[in-house]
C-alpha cells in the first residue's frame, strides 16, 4: 500500500474499515511501500503539526482487522534520476540518504515501541528502494550498490534487532535470468537481507509472461537455500498509454492474466506472493476494478488455494 498525504484526513472508522476489507479479501499482511514520500513524512507522529497518519493509529486498526504490517522506509522520487550521474555524486548521494533514513529509522523505532509494544502488529522493515537489472547493476554502481544496503541494513538492525529486512527488484531484459538471479543471491549475501520480492514486470511491461517464468525459474534455483525468503510481486494492473510524456497511468488486469500470474508465481516455491496494489486495484471504484474485484471474489469462495498473503 502506498500512503498519501490524502490519506491523513481518515479516521481510525476508515482505516479500520480498509484493513477490513483487506483481511476479508484473504490478504494476511500489508507492506506500508514507505513512511516518508520525497521530504513529506507521511506515517509517524501529527502532533508535530505535520500532515501525517498517525501510527497508533494504523497499528490499532490493523490489529482489530487481524492484519500485520511491513513497513516501508523513505521513498525518493529523484531516486533513479540520481544514479545516472558518475560514480563520485552517486556516492554522496547515497551517503546524504543514509544519514536522513537514519534519523528516519530512528523516529520509527521509536514510535512502535509505544504502538506495538507487544509486536503482534509489525513484521518488519520494507527498504523502498528497488533494485533493477540497469541503473543499480553496472559496473561502475555496483560496489556502491552493495555498500549502501549493508550500511542501511545495519541501521536497521540496530534499530529493531529481531526484525527481518526486505526488497524488491525487477528486470528488464537487461540481463540473463541466470546473470539477474546470480546478481540478486550475491547482493543479498553481501548485505544480510532476508527478504527478496521479484516485482514479475508483466503489469508495467518490463517483461511477458514467458520472460517472468524464466526469471522466476532462475530466482529459485539460486535463492534455494534455506533462510532466503524468496517473493513474487505480481502486477495486477495493466499500463495503459501516457497522455503526457513523465505520467503513469493503469487500469485493474483481467482476472484472466491475473490466475495465470497466481499459478505462475506459486509453481517456484515462492513465499509470500504480493500483489501490486490492492487498494487501487482491487477496491477501485474504476469499472476494470470491480471486475477484477468479482473474480477476485469468486476464486476465493471456490475450493483453490488461497489468494496471496500480502499486499503492497
């Protein structure tokens, strides 16, 4: 779930109810992709004047609807512009983010001690950062790469000891699902994260099915080993053409596509599956979402396995 400054008019009622609706959809877990979007802190404490959801408040309403929550770090939307200078300014910008997420890290910890002091809410941190078969993976990247994660990671264990750490990634066809997964099982070694989501890139067309399979395939085979938490995100939209040259805009996939991605993800031991996004997605109000929302429905009520476990 991504969480808007729209989202702080809502009451404990509202959010209650959403997480309602998660939990009644089979959703056991939700990802919160960050806390912080650019320099607007979205998740956190109101009381400081700033325009935010409280975290009480998302930890009691989540706890009432039987949900458990991931939560997501700072959210840069200059991110991937960033990388593509020379490796000096990559450097001190990763540098400059480290010490920001962690104040940030810092301030979150802080407030779940008083929100969850039981621990029966939150499951961990989410890094919000993605990694790519492009921009972060090239020579002159990598090793900074590699470097800022473990530095991150280790802020994060010193925050929450017991918390496990996750990220996503996708590909592009930039390199071979051999080369991506051997890539991904190295980087996550270096660094000590225990959870890896593969964002399957059929719903933004970085890849067709066919090509996620083969990705899927390879990821397996190198994060066999036990202890690697291993993940699909699939993509429950369907990018539609921009009508300006920076927009995004998507609409719900069919129900179709999408038991084709269920069965697909859970053919390669993946654990947990994720779907991307079901708030938009599956509780829009849009005509493709309540459709999706109908077979969504129905698969659930007959007797097949279970619909994924977390939403992000």
């Amino acid at each position: 779930m991504q969480v808007w400054t729209d989202h702080a008019p809502w009451s404990e009622k509202d959010w209650s109810a959403h997480f309602g609706e998660l939990a009644a959809l089979g959703f056991e877990e939700v990802i919160l992709q960050w806390s912080s979007h650019a320099d607007t802190t979205v998740l956190g404490d109101p009381s400081d004047g700033s325009n935010t959801v409280p975290l009480a408040v998302l930890a009691k309403s989540a706890r009432k609807a039987g949900v458990r929550l991931w939560l997501g770090l700072t959210y840069d939307p200059k991110f991937w512009s960033s990388l593509n200078r020379g490796s000096e300014v990559v450097a001190s910008y990763l540098n400059r983010r480290l010490a920001r997420e962690k104040i940030q890290i810092e301030r979150l910890a802080s407030q779940i001690n008083e929100v969850d002091p039981a621990g029966d809410v939150f499951s961990g941190w989410y890094i919000s950062d993605e990694i790519d078969d492009g921009k972060w993976r090239t020579s002159e990247n990598d090793g900074l790469v590699t470097q800022y994660l473990t530095l991150l990671r280790e802020q994060l264990a010193q925050a929450r000891p017991t918390w496990p750490v996750m990220i996503s990634g996708f590909a592009t066809g930039r390199m071979s699902p051999r080369g991506w997964a051997q890539s991904s099982k190295d980087l996550l070694g270096a660094t000590k994260i225990e959870g890896f989501l593969f964002q399957d890139g059929v719903g933004a067309g970085h890849l067709t099915l066919e090509q996620s399979e083969s990705y899927l395939k390879a990821l397996e085979t190198a994060l066999a080993p036990p202890g690697r938490n291993f993940g699909v995100v699939i993509e429950i939209f369907r990018k539609l053409p921009s009508v300006d040259s920076g927009g995004f805009t998507a609409e719900s996939a069919s129900g179709d596509r999408v038991e084709t991605q269920l069965r697909q993800a859970s053919c390669y031991g993946a654990d947990p599956v994720v779907v991307f996004s079901a708030p938009e997605y599956l509780l829009g109000k849009e005509s493709a979402a309540r459709r999706l929302k109908i077979y969504w429905d129905a698969r659930t009520s007959r007797a097949t396995p279970p619909p994924p476990r977390a939403g992000e």
